[in-house]
C-alpha cells in the first residue's frame, strides 16, 4: 500500500514540477523535483524487507500467501506484497493454574511451556490459524493436556517421586495436538505443586512412617543376619570341640607330658625332677 501511495506521490510531485517549471518558479519547481526524489526513494524501498534473526516471514499477496518463506536477512519481495514476521526463536509460556487430581482434589501447579515455530510450516500457521496463534492454538490447548494429565495422579504422586512421568506425558499428548500444527514442544517443566496445607501435612506424615517403617525393617534384618552369624560361630566352636574331645586320649596326654619333661630335662635352667609324681604318674619339675 505505501509502495502505491509513494508512486502515486511521486506523479503528483512531476506534475507539480512541470506546471511550476512552465510558470517559470523556480523554487516551486525544486520542491516538487525534491518530492519526485522522495517518493521514489520510498517506493524503492518497499521492494526490499529485512527478516530480523531467529523470524521467517511469509508473503501475502492480497490474500494469496506463498508457499515460498523468507529467511532472515535482506530479501527482494513484491512491494505490493504483505511480509508478516514470525518469530521462530524458542519462547515461554508459564501458567500458574488450579489443576485436579484423581481423587478429585484441585491442586496448584506452576508450569511452563517452552516451544518455538517451525519455520517450514510458517505459511501454514498463517493460512490457518494467523499471527495470534499463540493465544488460539498454545495456550488453550496446554491447558487442556495439563488438566487431562494431572487427572490421571492422586495428589501423592504428584507431591513425591512422579514429576517426571508427569512432564514427559505433558509433552507428548501436547505433541501429539499441535506438533501437526506446525509448533515444536521443547520442554514442559514442572516449576511447583501446591497442595492444600492439610493434605500436604498428611502426606508428609506417611512419608515419615514409611521411612521409619523401612528402618525398623533395616534393623530387624540386621539383628537378624547378627543372630545367624553368632549362631554359625557357635555351631564352628562346638564342631570343634567335638573333634578334638574325640581325638584326646589319656595315652596321648602322657606321651605329651614326657616330651615335656625331656625338653625341660635338657634345658639349662635350674630345676628337681620328681620322678612317678602326680595323678597319672608324670614326672614333676620344681624349679
């Protein structure tokens, strides 16, 4: 439009400076030439458009867009053309919202979305949806998938070990919604889940007498597995025992107790030998 506006200036402004160019004024004349000049200057420019970094843009010719899009840089359009910019940069929406759980319960989640454009599917969006696709398309439909996910939680799993089952399903039914829409699902992390206060309480109260209770477990199988030890050892000394009451004879015990005297005999030590003394008639040495 301001292509045939500058045009449309720029003959007007000739027509000036010839009839002024006729009369001969000369200062009349300069001011339309400086108009033609102008006008020209402006209708050059809308011949080219400048794509910002990280946007496509996406040509309508009056209501015919292009298959073809424009990558970022200077590009040579039709200056008859509309260029609607798109950012394709990745960006988020963060959404604080009362969400219900599977025992119907309404908790408080803090979430955000980080998605971005596909710069293929640009003319797509535009055709089909518009500029405001964000607020058509993202934002009722991440709403929706947060709400129809989180059902599928009690209020437990949600509070404890289960955030990340919860993100990755999140991400993939929204996926599955506007992915074929032409809008990339990056990341959907979980920033905080409020519970109500009474609920929250209750739950960290079962969780401390869960986490006693497997201590007390831990103990009982470690008093256990002390008891079976005490009882192998007691086991390994009457074996023991057994064997070698068996095997010790009082013959054994006299031969041993003469070896004893002879070495004691032979040794350089001061000492009386009491030959036949004591109960089994074994020498006896008194030093």
């Amino acid at each position: 439009m301001l292509f045939i506006i500058a045009i449309l200036a720029a003959i007007v402004a000739f027509v000036v400076y010839k009839a002024a160019k006729q009369r001969g004024q000369k200062q009349e004349s300069t001011y339309a030439l400086m108009g033609i000049f102008a006008a020209l200057l402006i209708a050059f420019a809308q011949i080219w458009t400048v794509i910002p970094a990280g946007n496509v843009g996406v040509i309508d010719f009056f209501g015919n867009v292009s298959d073809k899009t424009l990558s970022p840089g200077v590009s040579l359009v039709n200056p008859l053309a509309k260029v609607v910019k798109f950012d394709a940069r990745t960006q988020e929406i963060r959404e604080v919202m009362d969400v219900p759980s599977k025992e119907g319960l309404s908790v408080q989640l803090e979430i955000s979305l980080l998605y971005s454009l596909n710069v293929k599917n640009a003319n797509k969006i535009y055709k089909t949806v518009g500029e405001e696709y964000v607020s058509k398309i993202v934002v009722p439909q991440f709403r929706s998938v947060v709400r129809g996910v989180t059902s599928l939680f009690d209020a437990q799993a949600l509070y404890t070990g289960k955030r990340e089952k919860l993100q990755s399903m999140i991400r993939s039914d929204l996926e599955k919604v506007v992915g074929a829409r032409g809008i990339n699902i990056e990341a959907t992390p979980l920033r905080r889940i409020i519970l109500p206060s009474r609920l929250t309480a209750a739950i960290e109260e079962k969780l401390k007498a869960d986490q006693e209770s497997q201590r007390m477990q831990f103990v009982l199988k470690k008093e256990t597995q002390e008891a079976d030890r005490k009882r192998i050892e007691a086991k390994g000394i009457a074996d023991f025992q057994n064997i070698v009451s068996r095997d010790i004879t009082d013959k054994l015990l006299k031969w041993k107790g003469i070896e004893a005297t002879e070495n004691l005999a032979k040794s350089t030590n001061a000492k009386i030998v009491v030959i036949g003394a004591g109960k089994n008639g074994l020498p006896l040495i008194l030093n």
